[in-house]
C-alpha cells in the first residue's frame, strides 16, 4: 500500500525503535503532525522552545546511548533547535534533528519561514540531508540513524519539504544502508596495540586519561580492568566522569582547568600516558608548550583527526574504545612483562603526597551556604544514585567535583559548546528515559532562565525533576575571571532584578523551596528528594564570594595551578623533582 | 613549521550539498584554498576534485584527515607526497594588433600555446601546463595588453600505478 510522506516518515521512527521526539509543530511540518496524531507507537514531547527539544533529545540520548529525535518546523523552528545540535555536535552526542522545509517548488524564493536548514547547520552537524523525493525518505532516515550513531557519534539533520510529505510511495524501511564513503575504524591495530602494551609495561610514571569516548563505546568494564590489573592512576575529563568509579582509590580525580591537584601534578610528571577517547581539549592541556614535558603518549581515539591535532603523539591507534582496550588487556597478558612495581610505589607515593593537601577543601565553618556543602550533601542523600544534570558556570564544575559518580551515562552537561540552558531541558530527557530515578538538574540563576520555559513542559508531562539552583545572584564563573584576570571589574555579570524562584515555580504549577541558612540545607534536600512525584524547585542562596579551585588559568601549565586559600595553607610549594 | 604547497585529491560521491561541505570547512577551519578543481569523473556517481593548500605537515594532515571524515568523501590523497602530474588550463585574451600580431604568435608557439580564436585586433590563447608555465607565459605576454585572463586551478593526477579510485569498499551496519 502507498503511504504519504509523513506517514513514512513516522513509520520509520517506529521501525527504528523510537520511543520519544520532541517537538514543536508548524506549517511545514504540518502534515507530520498531523501522521503523528493517527499513531500510539512514538510519542510526541511538546516542548515550549525548540532549543529545549533539541537539549531534552540530548539528555535522552546522553543516558540511552540512542539517538536523540527532534522535530521541527522550517525557518525559526529550525534555527532555534541550532544550539542544541551545535551542543550535540561538540560532545559527540548522536540526534537526528528533522525539519520541516517549504515545498520543493519554492525551495529558494525566499518562500514564507524558508531557511536554508542544511546551510546554517552544516558547521555543526556530523552530516545533513535533504529528502526531494519521497521515493529516498525511508533510506534517507536509516542513513541519518546509522551515521548519527556509528564512529563518533553526531547530529544529523534530516530536512523535509512539505510536498515530499505529501506525496505518496510504496513503504519499505531498510534493514541497513550501505555507504561506500561512511567505514569508520572499530578494530585498532594488532601492532601498534602491541607496542602500547610495551610502553605501557615499561612506564615509571604511567597515567591513565580518558574522556568521553570511553562513554561512547560502553568500554567502562574494560577499563576498570585495565586499571586494575596495572594498578595505575586513572584520571576522567569532564566527558568521562562516572567511566571509571569516582570512589576508587586508583582514581585521581578530574583533570584539566578545575581538575584536581593531584590529577595535574601526574599528568605533568607522567612519563607515559595512555589517553582513551579524550581528545586534548584546551581546558585540558592549557599551554600546549608546558603540556606533559616527558611523556611518551599512546592515544585511542575513534576519529583519526582527533589523534595528533593538538599534541603530537607516540603510539596512535585508531578504534573503538571499548575493542581496543580489551585488545591491549589480552596483549598485556600475552607479554609476560610485569609493571615496574618499585617504580610504581614511588610514584603512587608522590601522588599521595599531592592527594593531602586536600585540594577540594573549602570553609565548612561559614555562616553562608557554601555551593560544595550543598553538592557534597545532595550526593549523600541521593546515595550517588541520582542522575545529575547541569547548565554552564561555577555549579557545573561543583557537581563535577563534589558528586562522586560511580557510573557512566550518569553526569549530563554539556562541556564542549559550554551552553547555559542545556540542564532543565537535558533534565527532561533523561527522566522520560528513565522515569523511576532520581534526577537533579544543578544550574544557577542566571543559567536556568536560558530555558526557564520548560518548566511548563514538566508540568504537561509529569516530570518530577529537582532543581538545585545555586543562586549566587553572579554570572559566578563570569565574575570569577573578572576578580583574577580583570582586576575585580565585574562588568555585566551581576545578576539583577532576578524572579522569585520559588513563586515562578509555583505560577507554572510546581513547588519551590528558598533555603538561606547551611543548617537548613539537608533537611530541605532530604524532604525534597522524598517527594519523588513533584518538580521541586530549590532555591539556595549561597556565597556569592566563592570560586572554583583549583584553577589553572588559561596559558600556563599543569604545575602552575591556583589553589583555594584553604588548601594552599596545606601546599607544601611544589618542590622541583628530578624527572626523566 | 615549513609551510609547503601541497595538491589533495579528493574523489567524492557527485551530490549537490558535497562541494559546500568541502568548502564550508576550509573557511570554518581556516585551512587556505589556493585553487580548486570539481568535475564529474568517467564514473557519474563520483566527482574529482583537486586543491592546491599551503601549510605545514601538521596542519595539512588534518586537512586530509577533516577531509576524510566528510561522508560524501570517498578517498583522499595528498598528491605532494608522490611523484605526479599537474596541469592548469589557461584562456588569455591580449591586444593583437600591428607588428604585435607575429609577435604574440610567436610567444604562443614558444609556450606550446594554440590560438583558438582571432578577430582583427585580439587573440584568445589556450595554454596548459604547471602553474610556473602558465605564470611564465603571462610574463611574456608584458609585450602586449592582457585584456582578459582565466585560469581553471590545477587538476593532478598521480603517475604509475597508484589510482584514486574506489575498490569495493562497502560499509554495512548490522
Ligand atoms: C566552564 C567549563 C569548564 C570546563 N573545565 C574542564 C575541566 O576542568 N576539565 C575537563 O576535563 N573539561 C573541562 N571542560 C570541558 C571541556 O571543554 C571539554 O568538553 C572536555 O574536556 C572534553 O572531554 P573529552 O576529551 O573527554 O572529549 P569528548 O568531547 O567527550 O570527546 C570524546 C572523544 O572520544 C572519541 N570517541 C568517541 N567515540 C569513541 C569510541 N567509541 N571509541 C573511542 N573514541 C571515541 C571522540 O572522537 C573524541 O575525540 C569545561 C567546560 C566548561 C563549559
Ligand atoms: C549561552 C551562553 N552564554 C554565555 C555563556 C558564558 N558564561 C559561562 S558561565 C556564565 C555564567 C553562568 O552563571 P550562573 O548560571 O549563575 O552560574 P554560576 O557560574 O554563578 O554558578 C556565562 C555567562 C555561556 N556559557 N553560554
Ligand atoms: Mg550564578
């Protein structure tokens, strides 16, 4: 039987295995909407912005694994879904974004909310398409699922004039598509494993970086038994958290710009370091030229650009993270060669040493509420359990280093693209995906207006988030930079004329909590988090003065790390070491 | 790091959006074009495209490898890395008038150039060769007036047996 485009199109979705969109309709995506009102199979999350669905579809693909779907109508609809694919898009995050577009005859007029959809996203999708011809929708969609979700994931945009939704074609939904220009690399290779298992054996100072990617491939359990079995430190990015167990003592914390002292110091003195689907980010490296002066790098990375783009490496090997490392597991063994275990204890010394001067301490006896006391509280009563979501600024890295995930597919925010607004709508994805569990969006005052609207859509659809708002009435992360680099001209970064949260919650048909005082904030979160049917939003009132430590500043080295005036009492000043 | 002239071919599937991509990420990646050649191949389904890029080893392997991750590119080669074969194809339209007229039929010959088209005071001449042949020829032609002059960019071809063109390589998701 010939069915319209539209019913197609929805019929796809159902045959890969969609259980969710999100969406907002309009004229070109009429006829869409209207297949999608004729069906039970995928359901249809009406958003109240469309950047929201294109971060709730985020969200749900973050936790899932599976692509993210959105739908859109032309012009504004799609542009206001771009930050949302350009978030996706710089942490690798599989989507398939579809959008409705004028018909083909007036693709070009400058027709009624015509955009060229493929133009303005083309910079940050791993791919796009437009469908002109019904006939090519059904092989198009598996296309845009197959790319968005194999190698390194990404958006993928799929535009759809209305006329294509329209007409009418036989239905017939490929098994799998063949593409003789899209073969990434799973498999590393058996030589170059092999010689990272050597080097890997012969390191004095090893250390263990990974990042997203770890994620990605699912290759936590590998990695925990590499680890383990070498008994080397192991450090996560921001993108990796949860990959390897935050509460395991081989870990070492996040590294990076506001990673851990003792994270840093190894990664600066390592001799040899093992980097696994991270990919040299600046917030990692700071100055390339101080970047691990004597380290020999193996680095496994799915995308064959990412290896050798900012730092020159020893040993690349092009694969999947998960194949690869279980390759360099078996080749361990397969060489006989145990790890240099005087070398090792040395060297764990030496981290331990680090590790003491406690680089996350902060003042506990303080008579305002400090944002770490709150996150280090949340983390207690959610028992870690909780999937955490955040928006850009002082909080996120907070989470980062005071929620101790344990897990992988947990910790949600969006690091490269570093987009306020992401954490409410991310929030929402992920409780459809998983609507038994605890999920906490931290965000700040300033963040959680970017995408406020979508409280609303909480409410239609019953998604009883908790809000953790650190409100420090600062673009904190903003005002921080200007109090070190700007010589304390905080310039727009003062928060004014900010809502009642807890009444703004309430005239969108939530609940609100303001809490002032540090003795106030367990029992509040207790109480809160009991409520497992309600969005709560909790408004904290934290110390506006209080900065991320530690801090490397953009342009130095990982020696060169700012510390918190409660752990610099402890640093006993980095003494110089005799490395080779 | 040495910045050097580098010649990537790059065989592509012939769709409409494959050339703005490739475009798209030069500009967005700064990488610069000196020239660029597209056409359809003997194949109708792949296009060749050729582009002359100056930067260092580093810089121009990530263009090769960015290239690579396009999804309508099929196959990349950096021509710079192995003996081959470039030409440009030039049509130059100069005054030819007076004693001027033998003058610039000369020169023509001297370069291997074929007039292709003559009116009482002008000439269109038809030059292919390397780049420096082409600059060499423009030099020469000082003598006279350069009314109009268009050059294609440079196509290139590796000698021997290695080819840019696609085995059967298929991939399948299951
Ligand atoms: C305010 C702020 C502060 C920040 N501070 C820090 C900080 O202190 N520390 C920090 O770490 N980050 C920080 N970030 C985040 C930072 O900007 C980067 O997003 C992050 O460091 C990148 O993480 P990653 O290297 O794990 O890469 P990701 O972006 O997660 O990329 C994953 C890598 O793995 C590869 N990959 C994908 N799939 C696979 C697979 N199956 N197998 C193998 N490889 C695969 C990809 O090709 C890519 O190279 C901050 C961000 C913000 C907004
Ligand atoms: C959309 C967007 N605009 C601007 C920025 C730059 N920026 C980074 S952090 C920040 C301030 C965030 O303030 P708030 O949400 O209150 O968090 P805090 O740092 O105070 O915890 C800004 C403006 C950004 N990351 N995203
Ligand atoms: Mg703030």
């Amino acid at each position: 039987m010939e069915l319209t485009g539209a019913d197609i199109l929805v019929r796809c979705l159902k045959d890969e295995g969609v259980k969710y969109i999100f969406g907002y309709p309009g004229g070109a995506a009429l006829h869409i909407y209207d297949a999608l009102y004729r069906q039970d199979d995928v359901r249809h999350i009406l958003v109240r912005h469309e950047q929201g669905a294109s971060h709730a579809a985020d969200g749900y693909a973050r936790v899932t694994g599976e692509p993210g779907v959105v739908l859109v109508t032309s012009g504004p609809g799609v542009t206001n879904t771009i930050t949302g694919i350009a978030t996706a898009y710089m942490d690798s995050i599989p989507m398939v974004i579809i959008s409705g577009q004028v018909p083909t005859h007036l693709i070009g007029d400058d027709a009624f909310q015509e955009v060229d959809a493929l133009g303005v996203s083309r910079p940050c999708v791993k791919h796009n398409f437009l469908v002109r011809d019904v006939k090519d929708l059904a092989t198009t969609i598996k296309k845009a699922f197959f790319i968005a979700n194999s190698g390194k994931p990404g958006p993928v945009v799929v535009d759809v004039p209305k006329d294509v939704t329209a007409n009418k074609t036989e239905y017939w939904y490929p098994e799998s598509v063949a593409m003789r220009s899209y073969n990434p690399t799973i498999r590393g290779h058996t030589g170059q494993i092999k010689k990272a298992a050597k080097l890997l054996l012969s390191a004095k100072r090893p250390i263990i970086y990974t990042g997203g990617g770890v994620t990605t491939a699912g290759g936590e359990k590998e990695l925990r038994q590499l680890v383990r079995r070498l008994d080397y430190p192991c450090t996560n990015t921001l993108m990796g958290l949860g990959c390897y167990p935050a509460n395991d003592p081989l870990f070492i914390g996040m590294l990076g710009m506001h990673g851990t002292y003792e994270a840093n110091m190894a990664m600066h003195d390592c001799d040899v370091m093992l980097a696994v689907g991270a990919r040299f980010d600046d917030r990692i490296t700071g100055d390339l030229t101080k970047f691990a002066p004597y380290a020999k790098i193996i680095h496994v990375d799915i995308d064959p650009a990412s290896i050798g783009k900012n730092v020159g490496v020893e040993i690349p090997i092009v694969g999947d993270a998960k194949h690869v490392l279980s390759d360099l597991l078996k080749a361990i063994e397969k060489l006989d060669i145990e790890p240099n275990f005087e070398a090792l204890k040395a060297w764990w010394n030496q981290i331990n040493s680090w590790r003491s001067i406690d680089c996350l301490s902060y003042d506990r006896q303080s008579d305002k509420i400090k944002p770490q006391y709150v996150l280090e509280k949340l983390y207690e009563i959610t028992s870690g359990d909780a999937f955490v979501t955040s928006d850009v600024g002082q909080h996120q890295m907070w989470a980062a280093q005071f929620y101790r995930f344990d897990e992988p597919r947990r910790w949600v925010n969006s690091g490269g693209l570093g987009t306020m607004g992401f954490g409410l709508p991310a929030a929402m994805g992920v409780r459809l995906a998983y609507p038994e569990s605890d999920v906490v969006c931290v965000t700040g005052e300033a963040s959680i207006i970017m995408c406020i609207q979508e409280l609303s859509t909480c409410k239609q659809y019953d998604l009883p988030i908790k809000i953790i708002n650190l409100n420090n009435r600062y673009m904190g992360m903003v005002r921080q930079w200007q109090e070190f680099f700007y010589d304390r001209r905080y310039s727009h970064s003062y928060m004014d004329a900010l809502p009642n949260f807890v009444d703004l919650a309430k005239s969108f048909g939530h609940d609100g909590v303001l809490v002032e005082n540090p003795a106030d904030v367990e029992d509040a979160l207790r109480e809160t988090m009991a409520r497992k049917d309600d969005l709560v939003f909790m408004d904290f009132i934290t110390d506006p003065t209080e900065n991320v430590f530690p801090m490397i500043a953009a342009g130095s080295g990982h020696n060169e790390m700012h510390l918190s005036p409660k752990a610099e009492s402890k640093d006993a000043a980095p003494q110089e070491r005799e490395l080779a | 790091m040495e910045e050097k002239r580098h010649i990537i071919s790059v065989l592509l599937e012939n769709e409409s959006g494959a050339l703005s991509r490739v475009a798209g990420l030069f500009s967005a990646r700064g990488y610069n074009i000196e020239t660029l050649t597209v056409a359809p191949t003997d194949d109708e389904t792949l296009s060749r495209m050729t582009i002359v890029t100056v930067g260092s080893e580093s810089v121009v392997e990530q263009i090769t490898k960015q290239l690579n991750k396009l999804i309508e590119v099929v196959k990349v080669l950096n021509l710079a890395q192995r003996s081959h074969i470039e030409r440009e194809l030039m049509l130059v339209k100069v005054r030819a008038t007076g004693e001027l007229r033998d003058e610039v039929k000369r020169l023509a010959e001297i370069f291997r150039g074929r007039i292709i088209d003559v009116t009482e005071s002008i000439y269109i001449i038809e030059l292919t060769g390397e780049g420096s042949k082409l600059d060499a020829f423009i030099d020469t032609l000082k003598v006279t007036e350069i009314l109009e002059l268009v050059r294609s960019g440079v196509s290139g071809i590796a000698r021997g047996d290695s080819s840019l063109s696609i085995s059967n390589r298929i991939s399948k998701n299951s």
